[in-house]
C-alpha cells in the first residue's frame, strides 16, 4: 500500500521475515517497513474500534516507531510541505484535530469519510511526521471496516506523478470536493474493481 522509493518486493520480503536484505538498503527504509507492518497489525486486528484521536495517534506512532522521530505527539511547531507554499494550520490543537474526526466520523457513506480521513490528516498536518502514511492507513481503516476494498497510492511512474500532482493542488487550492473525485475514481480500488 505503501511504496518505498527502491526497494522490491523481494527486498520487503527479506526484512519481514528478519532475512539479511540487500545491503544497499538504508536502516530508515527498513524501519519504515517494519513499522508499516506493525501499523497494519493493528488496523487488522483493531477493524471494529471507533475511530478517534487515541487510535489515529496510535497510529502514527507505529509507523514513526525508531529512535530518531517523535512518535505519538500532536505536531507542536510550524511545519512545512514540499512541493507547496501552502503551511498548515498552527498551532494544532487536540480540539481542532477532535472537530475533524467528529466530521469524519458524521460523514454518510464510507468513501467520503475515508477519505476525508485521507485529506484532512495529510492537509492539516497533525503530527510532525508520517502524516500521509498515518492518513493511508486510517482511509484503509475506514474502507475495510465496511467493506469496500482499499485506497493504493499507485506505483506507476506516470500516475504517481499525477496524484502528487493532485495532492500539491488541493494543498495550494484546498478544493476537497475536487480532490476526493479525483481519488474515488482513482485510488479506491473497490470490491467491484
């Protein structure tokens, strides 16, 4: 669900299963397979919880989970977004984060609050890092929860490029509507796909 920039399946394989992997392969990207595979435990075995700032910060935790980040904390400073002159909301607030999960979780249909999920963890910025990898793995949460199928960022050099692309304007032009479109008809693969 998560591509790592170089590394292989058979690479992924080889640090699952706690294998000597190509030496060519940086300590962080094997934290962050490690980690994603603890945070994919835990959605796994936790589908039926309710979604709130607890378990999203649970969360994000376990995919920042190594000695070099700030693992489990709302994002105290002013941060930055490459790609964009657009800056996040600060300071972030627990009550500001509790208001987007309320609307998350008082959307109608799933697609829209999974993906309001995507959009508002990864625009607003909650945690100082892994914010888009916390926001893949709660839309994830979300879709399986009822069913649906699942949300895949693509790995393919062109439409990697076009949802970069489609994610740096909805940073610039905050046009949700516009921006879950595009994702519904792209990036949620369901179960009828």
């Amino acid at each position: 669900m998560y591509e790592i920039p170089g590394l292989t399946l058979p690479d992924t394989e080889k640090i699952l299963n706690n294998q000597n992997p190509v030496e060519s392969i940086s300590d962080n990207k094997k934290n962050v397979v490690v980690n994603l595979k603890h945070a994919w435990s835990t959605i796994f075995n936790s589908l039926d919880k309710n979604l709130n700032l607890e378990y999203i910060t649970e969360i994000n935790g376990l995919v920042l989970a190594d000695k070099y980040r700030k693992a489990n904390l709302i994002r105290q400073g002013s941060v930055r977004i490459t790609g964009t002159d657009y800056h996040p909301p600060y300071p972030i607030t627990e009550e500001f984060i509790n208001n987007r999960i309320d609307e998350i979780n008082n959307t109608g249909d799933a697609i829209s609050a999974a993906l309001n999920a995507f959009c508002f963890i990864c625009r607003d910025q909650w945690y100082d890092d892994g914010n888009k990898r916390t926001a893949q793995l709660i839309c994830n949460k979300i879709l399986i929860d009822n069913g649906i199928g699942i949300f895949m960022i693509p790995t393919d050099t062109y439409k990697r490029r076009k949802f970069i692309d489609k994610l740096i304007d909805y940073y610039d032009f905050d046009e949700i509507d516009r921006f879950k479109a595009y994702l519904k008809r792209y990036i949620v693969l369901t179960q009828e796909a």
